[in-house]
C-alpha cells in the first residue's frame, strides 16, 4: 500500500433519513479508513425517533493522529440524502469543504457548489436493490476522499457484510465509484488535489 497522505483533522458527516443506511455507510466507511487504511478514526451518530424517515447522522473525525475531540463540527465533507438533513447541516460545511447530495431528493440545493448523483435511482435500476443505495455512496466517496484507497475500502466492504449479501454490495460499491469518477471528472481532481492541513502549514 502507498504511503498514506498525513491528516491533521478530517470531518465527514454523512446525513439523511432512517432507513437510507446512514449509520451502517458510516460504520463501514469508518472501519475501512481505521482498520484498512491505519487511520485514527472517531465514529458519533444520532437519529430520529422513527426508524424510518426520521432524521439519521453519522459523523466521522479522521486523523493520523490520536483524537483528542471526537465530535465533527467544521465539516470538511458533507453527504446528504435528503433536503432535510441539507437545509440542516450546510452551515456546518467549512469554505471550500465538499457538499455531496443525492441529486434528486435534494431539490433546492443551497449553493451551485455541489457534486451529486441520483443515488437511490443508480441502486434500484442498476443494482436491483434500492437498499444498496449507501454502497453506492460509498464507492463515490472512495473516489472524492483523497486518502481513501479503492482496493482496501473494497476489501474492507466485503468483510464486513454476510456472505449472501457481498456479491450485490460489491455491485453497488463498484457503480458508484464509475459513476463519481465518469460524473465528476475533473471537479473532484481539483478537490482531491487540494493539500492536506499538515501540508499547508509547512
């Protein structure tokens, strides 16, 4: 594996509503970047009082050091899922931090600086699951994240799912990996460039 790029803090919070996922995205994503990657990773998450479409969060602190703060609060990503959790959490999102929305259920983004895809329609037609939608998340953020690794994150993926489940969340993860990278192009090159806080200090 590569050297992995330092991180000084890195806040992600993943946002939308129960039963979209949210929390096991997170816990997923989570485990890939701590224990594939050997990232210090900090997990928080919160949800409504309905199962389903309530509001759900899961946030994460990734750093290549201990943690001393585990909570996000100046996100330098933000996912959301629904119009809810955007009109929520956007003033939380750092300048020049990454929005990623599900395209077509957030339908009055607050600003033009915004990478989506119709998630939930890419899981229901091309994977046949509609409850896939958070692998396919997934696999477009291992694609935006510029420390985050195809292979580990993968692997990473399939060992923490059943067996009878893998081979279609291993569709999914792939999809959204193709389409991040053949929708956003060059948009996310220009993020992923961007040099980590350690770098810009020096």
């Amino acid at each position: 594996m590569k050297p992995l790029p330092v991180l000084d803090r890195f806040e992600i919070r993943l946002s939308g509503l129960g039963g979209q996922g949210v929390i096991t995205l997170g816990r997923v994503l989570g485990a890939g970047l701590a224990l594939g990657h050997g990232y210090f990773v900090t997990q928080t998450q919160s949800y409504g009082p309905e199962a389903r479409g309530g509001s759900s969060r899961c946030d994460l602190v990734v750093s290549s050091r201990p943690i001393s703060y585990p909570k996000a609060q100046d996100l330098d990503v933000l996912v959301a899922l629904s119009q809810d959790a955007c009109n929520s959490y956007y003033r939380n999102l750092k300048p020049g931090g990454l929005l990623v929305l599900e395209s077509e259920l957030v339908k009055q983004p607050p600003t033009n600086m915004f990478l989506g895809l119709p998630f939930t329609r890419l899981a229901r037609d091309k994977v046949g699951v509609a409850q896939a939608m958070n692998t396919v998340v997934l696999g477009a953020l291992t694609f935006l994240l510029p420390f985050a690794q195809q292979r580990v994150m993968k692997k990473s993926l399939e060992e923490s799912l059943p067996e009878k489940i893998r081979a279609v969340n291993a569709k999914a993860f792939s999809l959204g990996l193709k389409e991040a990278r053949r929708v956003f192009g060059e948009d996310a090159a220009e993020w992923k460039a961007k040099p980590s806080q350690d770098e810009e200090a020096e």
